[in-house]
C-alpha cells in the first residue's frame, strides 16, 4: 500500500544522481511516498529494499502498517519485512542485528521507513546497553498506564530529557527503563556509543519532505484505503494475542479499532482518533528529521 510518487519533483533526476553502488537511505514522515521511491530506485538500478520501520517488522500487521503489497515485493526483492511475532519484543538493537548482514551481501541495500531512531543508529552508533529485565518492564508498564507520561519524563535526567522525543511514550519508556535498570541516564550511555555500521558518509541519504497539507489528506485517503481493504478484519485476528504492553501494540489505529471491537467505541470515532495519530504522528517525524537529520538530502513531494 504504498504511496504515490507521481508528483515527487524531479524523481527521474533523483535516480540519476543516485550512485547505484552505495547504501540508499530513504526517511520522511508516515505516507510521504517513502516506499514507492526505494521501489522505484530498484526497479531502475537494482538493489534490495530493506524495512526500517519498527512497527512493519511484525507479522500480524500488513495493512495496518502499509506494509508493502506482495505485487510490489515481487517486483523487486524485500527484507525484514513481517519477520516478527505478534508478541515478541523488539527494539533498535534487534533491527542493527538483523540489518548488518544485509549490509556486505550481494544486492545494494535501499534502506526505508520511517522510524528515526532506526537510521541515526545504523549511521552513528547505538550504545550497547543492558537489556531492561521482565519485571522492571512490568514496572515500567504499570507506572506509564498509572502515572502518566509527564510523571515518567519528570523521573529522567535532564541530558537525556533533553535529547529524547517526549512525546513519544515508548521513547521515554525506554529511557525511564535504562534509568532504573543501570543507574546511568539514556544520555550518558549514548555517550559511550560505538562505532556505525553505516557512516553516513558511505551512503545515499535522502529525506521526503510533503507538504504539510497534501501529506494530511494522503493521511486520511490511506486509512480510509485500509479500512476498505480489510484493516478491521486484521485487527480481529490479532485480538487473541493482543497486549498493549507489547511493541506490536504500538501500531497507529490498533488500540482505537482494538477498542470498538470490544464495544468501548464506536467504529467512525475509532476511525477519527486513528487518523489523527497518524497526523500528529507524522508532525512529530517531521520536527525529529529536522533536528537529526538536517546533513541529508532533503527531497520535495507535494
């Protein structure tokens, strides 16, 4: 499901310009065309597309995630792409292992998606932190289903408050976890980061940037395609194994259409919420791609 690139300026010249023998990364907010474009540079220089979005790892979701079609994957090959168990975790560290050996195999990697954290730890490191026990994951859980958001960031210190999304409640989940699990702040970890996969240097880096109105009505037209092409029914399969503790629960639109399933919510209201967590969501994308990745090249869509 994957957006339309016909109206990206210039996308014969894009493909021009991309060297075919370096790494493409390929970011931008959620339904900017991202996908369409890494298809669009394989078919016409060869590559393998490789999923950096945290959520389309997971097998439960295709439609819900706008992973791509299997008319599409087969039009050229793709990687880590529902390779993952509704109920299993994973994080960023998961994903560097997964990816690593698809970066020295035979096919040019096209890396895209549109989780941040993802590309700024391919291309700059990750700190290899301790992993957060059960218990204090239950722990954690329970003070941000109680507490609340703003009583989890006021427990952070103030180098890694000021380096995280905090409006993202997994982020700040992870950082409260890497608190309370190792007495060292988030920040003072990533300070002790090691070395890249992928420098940035070595790579094609490109970033889409849509309107901010075009990218709304995208929004909007591609839940709307998702509904009609079966999202409720998907969800319905996923209720057995549903946790919202789980990463695959963090899926925009899951909780909303997870909720009127079970009666809490009328269908046209869960529609609505899920929409506008789409929006904010890609708000969100577009302020965390400014502040981090400014050195890529930056591409203009509608």
């Amino acid at each position: 499901m994957s957006a339309n690139i016909d109206r990206i300026a210039n996308l014969d010249r894009i493909i021009a310009n991309t060297d075919p023998a370096r790494p493409v990364l390929i970011a931008g907010p959620t339904a900017s065309g991202k996908s369409a474009l890494a298809l669009a540079i394989a078919q016409a220089q060869g590559g393998v597309i490789v999923n950096a979005d945290a959520l389309q790892v997971f097998a439960c979701w295709n439609i819900l995630t706008a992973r791509p079609s299997a008319a599409e994957m087969a039009r050229a090959p793709h990687r880590l792409y529902g390779h993952v168990g509704q109920a299993a975790p994973y994080s960023v560290g998961h994903w560097l292992r997964d990816v690593a050996p698809l970066l020295t195999g035979p096919d040019r990697p096209i890396i895209v998606g549109g989780t941040g954290l993802y590309f700024t730890a391919l291309t700059t490191g990750l700190a290899e932190i301790p992993p957060t026990p059960p218990d204090l994951r239950a722990e954690a859980d329970q003070r941000l289903l109680k507490a609340g958001l703003a009583a989890m960031i006021a427990d952070l210190d103030p180098a890694t408050a000021a380096r995280i999304d905090l409006q993202n409640p997994a982020r700040v989940q992870r950082a409260w976890e890497v608190w309370r699990a190792t007495g060292r702040g988030l920040a003072d970890w990533q300070a002790d980061t090691g070395a890249p996969l992928l420098p940035l240097a070595r790579a094609t880096a490109l970033v889409l940037s849509p309107a901010r109105d075009w990218l709304a009505a995208r929004i909007d037209a591609r839940f709307d395609a998702m509904m009609a092409a079966g999202a409720l029914d998907e969800v319905r399969a996923a209720l057995p194994g549903w946790n919202p503790a789980h990463p695959s629960a963090r899926a925009i639109g899951a909780a909303d259409l997870v909720a009127h399933l079970r009666g809490d919510l009328e269908l046209g209201h869960a529609i609505a919420r899920a929409k506008a967590a789409s929006r904010q969501y890609a708000k969100r994308q577009r302020t965390w791609a400014r502040s981090k990745l400014a050195d890529w090249t930056w591409i203009d869509a509608p």
